[in-house]
C-alpha cells in the first residue's frame, strides 16, 4: 500500500501539458519514469517551431574570459548578479533557451548561451547589453546553431524541478 501511495503521489507531481492533435487544448499527460508520450504531435512542434525533423534554428554564444577581470570582489559580485538578472530577463522574453557556466574553471571558456534567434547579428547586439561582457570580464562567439526544438521548452521544465532561483 505504501508503494502505491509513492506511485499515485509521484505521478501528481509529474504531470506535464502538451497539446492535443485533435482539438489543439491543453492535454495532461502524467508519466512516471521513462514513459512519456512518443508519437509526432504536430500541434506541439509547431508550438515549439520545429520543422519536419524536429529541429530548430539558434545562436549559440561561447562566453570566454575577457581582458578586464581586476574587479574587486564587491564589483565582481555586482556584475554577476547584474549578468544572472540580464539572463533571467532573456529567459521571461523566450529570447534564451539555454545558459550556463562551465565548471572548469580554470579553462578560458566560462559558460554558453542558446539563443532562439537565427540571426547572429541580433544576439550580439543583445549580448552587448550584458553588464559583465560590457565591463571586460567575459566576451563571446556567436555561431548559428541547429538542434532539437525540444530545447524550446528547457524553461518551462527547469521552472518546475528547481526549488530555487537563480
């Protein structure tokens, strides 16, 4: 009985929506473990903006050390939380998909960026605007990028497994 109980109380907890081929609503699907829907849903990838194989243009931004890291720490500190709050924003906006540091942090590559924007000219301007790339201590290198649409809804996903905010 307590196993069940565990089942029932893990399926809540994992209920996703994902639109419904025939009338486009919201549908909820609960899976546990490796069971999820796996038929194509074309409401839901056009939702996404894949094309037929499920793929969608990017621009993926490599951040490296820049040539100004003499901050203090109080500076380095307000530069990153200023750098954290510039990505949040891109994150409400759907602008990014995906971003992250590198935990080798002895390597000149500091973290990534995953922009759904084709064009690499619009994310450096918006990049630009990024308060720790503005003071020296990170610069980028934008590329185009193709992969899965399903990226599209890392958001969503990481909204629901963290407890907290960045």
């Amino acid at each position: 009985m307590k196993y069940a109980f565990l089942v029932l109380a893990t399926a809540g907890l994992l209920s996703c929506d994902f639109a419904t081929r025939e009338t486009g609503e919201a549908q909820s699907f609960k899976f546990i473990g490796n069971s999820y829907p796996t038929e194509f849903d074309s409401l839901y990838a056009n939702r996404l903006g894949a094309d037929d194989y499920g793929m969608h243009k990017y621009v993926l931004v490599l951040l490296r050390k820049g040539p100004h890291r003499d901050q203090d720490s109080i500076e380095a500190a307000r530069l990153q939380r200023a750098h954290l709050d510039n990505m949040n924003k891109w994150a409400e906006d759907s602008l990014l998909v995906v971003a992250g540091p590198t935990y080798n942090h002895d390597s000149d590559l500091q973290g990534l960026y995953v922009f759904a924007l084709e064009n690499v000219e619009e994310v450096k301007a918006l990049a630009a605007d990024d308060p720790a790339i503005q003071a020296g201590r990170l610069v980028m290198e934008s590329y185009p990028w193709y992969s899965s649409a399903a990226l599209m809804d890392v958001n969503r996903i990481h909204n629901i497994i963290s407890k907290n905010k960045i």
